[in-house]
C-alpha cells in the first residue's frame, strides 16, 4: 500500500523509539493501529455510498467498448489496400501506354 521497504520500516521504527520512548511505544503503535483500521472503514464505507466499484467496472467496459470499436474503425488495412491496387491499376496502365507506343513505332 505505501510500498515502504524493509530499511524504511527500520528507520520509521527508530525514529519513533527515539521520539515517543520505549515506555509509550507500545500504546502509540495500537493507537496508530486502531487509526489506520478506522480510516480503511471510512474509504470502505465511503466507496459503497459513492458506487466506485461500480463506477470502475463501468469505465472498464465503456474502455473495453472504445477499443474495440477503434479497431473496427480502423481503416489502415483498407487504405493500404486501395492503394495496392491503385498502384497495380496505374502500373498496368503504363505498361499498356508502353504497348501501344511500341506497337505504333512498328
């Protein structure tokens, strides 16, 4: 959740030995403990009531919908096609003109 590693822990604990004592870290620790747990509840009940579950899964499937029908849009693959045979209809027609040329000089 914080992504705080094992020498970041050390140094947290240390640190908090050395501001609160040995005595009182104990009671610190639990009540930072029952604090975290309260405010997990809240963001919990907090999601319920707003519907955020929901309201992922739903911008998930509209996500989903876009790509696909970005891949349907997609018109690449028929340019390129058109272009392919544009280019065949244009190199036959040179080599025809070529034909008739050549066949006028004879």
């Amino acid at each position: 959740m914080f992504n705080i590693g094992f020498a970041e822990l050390i140094l947290v604990l240390l640190v908090a030995f050395l501001v609160v004592g040995p005595k009182d870290l104990p009671k610190v620790a639990r009540w930072l403990g029952r604090m975290v747990k309260r405010v997990r509840q809240l963001i919990r009940e907090l999601k319920e009531e707003v519907g955020w579950d929901e309201l992922t899964q739903e911008t998930d499937v509209i996500g989903q919908e876009m790509k696909e029908t970005l891949r349907e849009a997609d018109v690449r693959a028929d340019l390129k096609q058109a272009s392919q045979q544009l280019t065949d209809s244009v190199n036959s027609a040179k080599k025809e003109t070529v034909k008739a040329i050549q066949e006028e000089k004879k």
